[in-house]
C-alpha cells in the first residue's frame, strides 16, 4: 500500500503563540470524491477493499487503503447466500455504519445500494440513498446499471450525494444474464457498455466500477472518460482496482477466479490457530498461571 498523504493545517492557539500552530502535528487528509479526481489527473492508482466491519475498516484504513466499499457481496461471504439478491438495505446500512466507525484517518467509504432498493423509482431509490448517508455516515453510494438508472444518479448528484457506478457484470442482474461470463466480448456489448459509460458520467458519478470486461474495453473507456475506472477483472489500466477482502486475504479457499490474488492465506492461519487453541484446552495447558487471577 501506499503512503498516505500528509496535510498540516492550521489549529487554534492556545497560548498567544505562533508557535502552537507551527508545532502541530501532521494530519492526515481524508479521500473525498475531489481526491479521486485529482488522483486520476496525476495518474496515481486508486486501492478500492471491501470491508463489512469495524476491526478490518481499522486495519484497511490504517494501511493506507483509499476507499473501503460495503459491498453487497457481505450477501455472499458474511451471510453465505449465492448471490447479491437477499441482503437487505437494513443490512448494508447496519455494516455500512460498522465500517464508517471503524475509519478514523484516510479511507473514503462507499456503500452498495442492495437489489430492489432503487429499481421501483426515482424517488425511492433517492431517499434509499438518503437513508444511507444520513444513518452511516459514508461518503458515498454505488449504484449498479447503466442509462436506465441515470435519473436515479442525476437526482441522487444534485442533491449532493456522491455515486459510483458499476457496469460490465453486474451481480444484482445475474439472473437476467444466467451466467456469470465476461461482459463485453461482443462487439454490441462492448458499444452498449461505453455508451452507458459515458451516460454516467454525463448523470454526475464520479467514479465507475468495470467489472470482468476485457482488458482493452476498459483501457478505451478509461481513457475516454474524466472520471474514474475501478476494475476488478478488467485489466491494468483501469484508474483503480477493488477486490472482496475475503478473496485478497485468501479466507475463501472455494472460489478461484484468474483475478483474484491472495496476498495472505488466512484461512488456514485461522484454522491453526484454533486447532493449538483446542489442543492446549484438551491438555491443560490453557490457561496458565501467568494468564490466571
């Protein structure tokens, strides 16, 4: 991970000196919809983790990661369903509030918006959005879906709502694909998705999720926007690159998609653990006098 930037900004004095505000310590400046854009403007990357509680936003937050995203794929690896459709917006906002507590330096956090809490309408997908910023406290929503949701992002955005969007595969519409296969392959796909690219953008989001599309379709469409890209199976050349914290620490050993890369192997640390955990029970050996009152 990178470094985090380091900002020192003026406090009040508190003895008539100057010197107070030239001794300040260095604070930390925290990742806004701005940051993003100026991050693409210099070509630096964006690191994008999902995060479903407090302890591991700490951790993630602590080691630099720019934006944590609540993703509603805590339906899949917290909750242990299928797909994305059964968590509910009660659920994402309870997580989503969880991670917010947990960031207290640099993280931005964005919060999914579930299946069916904006597909009825404009409006209720609007105070869905509003319920989210207003009892987490993120910075932001992601919405999934290309022109037909740019009423929802444009009304959501004048009301100053930051929104990310997500197109390529889109798991909330898995049972309208019935698969799970790339995106984009075709010539029409790959026409449609920059077309619905360019809609968000010009409907106010100020970052984009691609998801498992070609590597050449996201460079083109990164490089024809102003706004962000985050991949994830999209390539190198996205503005950024998000992967499920699950995945990344090597905590699910069952799914293994070419995108994916374990920087740790968790799963079986875990496992040890709790195996010399029973054992010394079993043995007599925990605890012991110097972990007794």
């Amino acid at each position: 991970m990178k470094s985090r930037t380091k900002t020192t900004t003026a406090r009040p004095l508190t003895n008539g000196s100057a010197s107070s505000i030239a001794n300040a310590p260095a604070e930390t400046r925290r990742v806004t919809t701005r940051t993003i854009r100026e991050m693409k403007k210099r070509g630096e990357k964006v690191t994008m983790v999902t995060a479903y509680d407090f302890t591991f936003a700490r951790l993630f937050d602590d080691a630099g990661a720019d934006v944590l995203l609540v993703g509603d794929s805590l339906s899949n690896v917290i909750q242990g369903n299928e797909t994305t459709i059964p968590v509910t917006l009660d659920e994402m906002i309870y997580h989503a509030r969880l991670v917010v507590r947990g960031v207290r330096e640099h993280a931005m956090v964005i919060c999914d918006m579930p299946f069916m809490s904006f597909q009825v309408s404009v409006e209720e997908g609007f105070r869905n959005a509003g319920r989210i910023m207003k009892e987490t406290g993120a910075g932001g929503i992601k919405i999934e879906g290309g022109e037909r949701v740019t009423d929802h992002v444009r009304r959501m955005s004048e009301a100053g709502i930051p929104v990310m969007g997500h197109l390529g595969l889109t798991p909330q519409s898995i049972h309208q694909f019935g698969t799970y296969r790339t995106r984009g392959i075709t010539k029409d796909e790959a026409n449609r998705i920059k077309q619905d690219a360019k809609a968000l953008q010009d409907a106010g989001v100020f970052a984009i999720v691609l998801e498992k599309v070609p590597a050449s379709l996201a460079k083109e469409i990164t490089e024809m926007l102003t706004v962000s890209t985050i991949g994830i199976g999209a390539g190198k050349h996205c503005d950024g690159q998000v992967l499920v914290m699950h995945d990344l620490l090597g905590l699910t050993e069952e799914f293994h998609p070419r995108f994916v890369r374990r920087y740790a192997t968790l799963a079986e640390t875990v496992r040890t653990a709790i195996r010399k955990y029973d054992s010394d029970i079993k043995k007599g050996r925990f605890p012991n006098e110097s972990e007794s009152y």
